[in-house]
C-alpha cells in the first residue's frame, strides 16, 4: 500500500494539467472536485497581488473586539494558540503570515470564512478580484514554457 502524496500531487496537478481544463456544467458553486479544484485561483494567486494584498491586510490586520480577524480565520484553520501570539508579536502583517502559511488552499474556501465571520468587506474584495482581475491574469500561462 502506497503512502498518499499529500500536497505534492495537488503541485503536479496544478503545474502539468492544460489549462484548458473546463467545468464540469453538473458542478456546484463551491465544488471541490479535481477539475474544479484546477480552475480554482488559490491564495498563492492573490498573493501576487500587492494592491489586494494591502486592502486585506488594513481589513483583518486590526484587533477589535467585536470584529472578526485574522486571528480568527488562522484559528479556525488550525493555527495553534502559541504560533497566533508569535505572530502578533512579528513586525510583519499576521494578515499576511496567515495567507502565507495557507497560500495552497482556494480563494473560495478564504470566502468561506468570510461568511463565517460576517465579513462582508472581504469577501466583496476577494469576489471583485476573482470575477474581474482573476481572469484577466491568464492562468494557465506558466504552462506554454513547457
């Protein structure tokens, strides 16, 4: 019995499949199926986005009492309580770290937490960036080099 491949087939995947992989129609929204998962912008994506990038941060970097935050997001994803206040402490967005440490997973499941969370201010940011400057980037383009 094989050992599964974790995170480094999901890179195979994501680095050798054609771009022109299309949706299934029969899909939900939130579909988590591998051709779904292929067309998905994931937050290593947004990442290169230094103009998104600084609205997410100046929205979830504060700590306020009654708003939800970056801290609650990395919580919710696992984060442990000692890894949290170190990145309070760091002179760097823990916005930022947070994305970083979770920059495979899917912009939509970053919506998702949104929902959670009632932040409506995100989650516009990111749909924006996804239903408009998403597209415009030409996904598959990294592949045309191989």
């Amino acid at each position: 019995m094989s050992a599964p491949l974790g995170p480094l087939a999901d890179t195979w995947t994501v680095s050798f499949v054609p771009a022109d992989t299309s949706k299934d129609a029969s899909c939900a929204e939130n579909c988590t199926c591998s051709s779904c998962s292929l067309l998905a912008p994931t937050i290593s994506d947004l990442l290169n986005d230094q103009d998104l990038l600084d609205v997410i941060r100046i929205k979830l970097d504060p700590c306020h009492p009654t708003v939800k935050n970056w801290r609650n997001f990395a919580s919710k994803w696992g984060m442990p309580y000692d890894e949290l206040c170190f990145l309070e402490q760091r002179p760097q967005s823990p916005t930022l770290e947070f994305l970083l440490r979770n920059s495979q997973r899917t912009v939509g499941q970053l919506m998702e937490l949104c929902r959670l969370y009632h932040r409506a201010d995100v989650e516009k940011v990111l749909r924006r960036w996804v239903d408009e400057e998403w597209p415009r980037r030409g996904r598959g383009e990294h592949l045309r080099n191989f």
